[in-house]
C-alpha cells in the first residue's frame, strides 16, 4: 500500500527515525482520538497551540536497542531518574522537532514516559502501529508481536493524512492463548482480567527476573523477540516502578497517593 500524501519533509523525519531504530511510524488526526478520551487523556489539553495531527512513534525488536548500545550509554545499574532508552527517545524525538520547526512546521512533542502520561496504547492503535490485545495488556504488531515499545509523538498543527487502523489484523481470534498460562503468578485470566499486583509481588520476591513469560508465550512476532541482554535490561529497569507503584520493599512505608503521583 503506498504512502498516503504526506510533505516530503515529514517523510525524510520517519526515514531520520528508521535509522536510529525507531521503526514504527503512524498518523492519527487527533480529533477522532481526543473524541472518546477523558478530558485529562486528551493531546490537546496536553499541547501547546493547536496541534490537529499526530505522528505516533515506536520501536519493533532489537534495532534501538543495538543504536543505543553503540553509544555506550548504559549504567552499571538503575539510576534515579535516568532511564537511557528513554533519554535517546526524548533526544532523538526533540532533534526532529526542531529540524521540523526549521522546516516550518509548527510541531511540539509528548512522550510515555512523562510524569502525566497518555493513553499511548490507544493513540497506536489510532494511528495503525498495532492493536491491543483483548488478552493481556500489550500493543501487537502484525510482525514484531508484543515485541514493541512506544517512544514517543509528534504534534503537527498541520492536518497530515492519517495512516489509518490495522482493520484486518485479529491475532488474537483464532489463538488459544498460550499467554494466560504462562504467568507463573497468575495474573492474567479470561475475559481480560489482570492482576499487576500479582505480578509486581512475583518480581518482588526475585520471580521473572530476566523476562516477561506471557510475552515470550505469544506467537506473533516469535521472531522478532527482544535480545536475551535487553530483556534483562528491560526488565531490570521496570522492576523499580512497579515497587514504587504496589508499595513494595522500602515503598510500603510511603502513602499511596504520594508513590503513584508520577503515574497519574
């Protein structure tokens, strides 16, 4: 399917993005997101201006992860604040804002990873980098599966045509759903249950400490799984948050509403 009509200069941005890893790239008008949004979840309560589309940006596989491993930029262990995937994201995504402005575009940028974050799941789906599954909690891609992370967006004043949903891809349907077993502690169920506190506890207690199994257990995409060292990496780095976010260790002794600020 070719490319709809989209200015020769936001194309050359995805080409910038595909280089550095960031290989999935999707438009979405942000009316038709923002219109069965709360009001809190909308882009353009967030925006400055008036921003009418949305370039939604993310990575499948290991191809972010060999870029910023090339850069050295990884501590020997989590440090507060600093998470090295996601400070390329936000310099690779601001770059391209300003070569955009430059270009005389009118652009700002959000990201999944700010202290009041968006429904990044939807607005992907919104913009056809995947769908969600009616499983468990992740975005699949026709190729990279679960094996996706959301990086980041682009907010045009200008109206961009959008991509459009991934309408024929329904992998979940005729799928017996090797995920819902996988879990060692349980924390998926049919008709979409999920209980993250049961995850958080099994992590907690040194359980999974080098991957996801329900992940692993989805066939889409089986190919394309993560690096076994970014698995560790990753899985290194969210245990943390999900301490923070269930009051585990150190964090039971905070109140709730002061642990979960970040994640409203």
């Amino acid at each position: 399917m070719p490319d709809p009509n989209w200015p020769e200069a936001v194309l050359e941005s995805r080409n910038r993005l595909r280089e550095k890893g960031l290989n999935l790239w999707g438009v979405a008008r942000i009316k038709d997101h923002d219109a069965c949004q709360a009001r809190e979840w909308r882009l353009c309560e967030r925006a400055r201006g008036k921003p009418r589309s949305v370039v939604v940006i993310g990575a499948g596989g290991s191809e972010m992860w060999h870029t910023v491993l090339a850069m050295s930029r990884f501590p020997a262990t989590p440090r507060r604040g600093f998470h090295p995937l996601d400070e390329f994201s936000r310099e690779t995504i601001e770059d391209e804002v300003r070569t955009l402005c430059q270009a005389g575009f009118a652009v700002d940028s959000t990201f999944p990873f700010d202290s009041k974050p968006l429904d990044f799941v939807t607005l992907a789906e919104s913009a056809g980098l995947g769908v969600r599954s009616p499983v468990v909690p992740f975005l699949l891609h026709p190729d990279y599966g679960p094996w996706v992370s959301l990086r980041g967006a682009l907010l045009f004043e200008e109206e961009l045509e959008p991509s459009g949903e991934l309408t024929d891809f329904e992998p979940c349907v005729a799928c017996h759903c090797p995920c819902l077993d996988a879990c060692p502690a349980g924390a998926y169920g049919p008709a979409g249950i999920q209980r993250l506190d049961l995850c958080a506890e099994n992590r907690h207690s040194g359980g999974c400490g080098n991957g996801c199994e329900v992940r692993r257990a989805c066939p889409v995409g089986a190919d394309r799984r993560y690096d076994p060292d970014e698995e560790l990496f990753r899985h290194f780095y969210s245990l943390p948050l999900l301490q923070r976010y269930f009051g585990l260790g150190l964090w039971k002794f905070v109140p709730g509403p002061v642990r979960r600020r970040r994640f409203l």
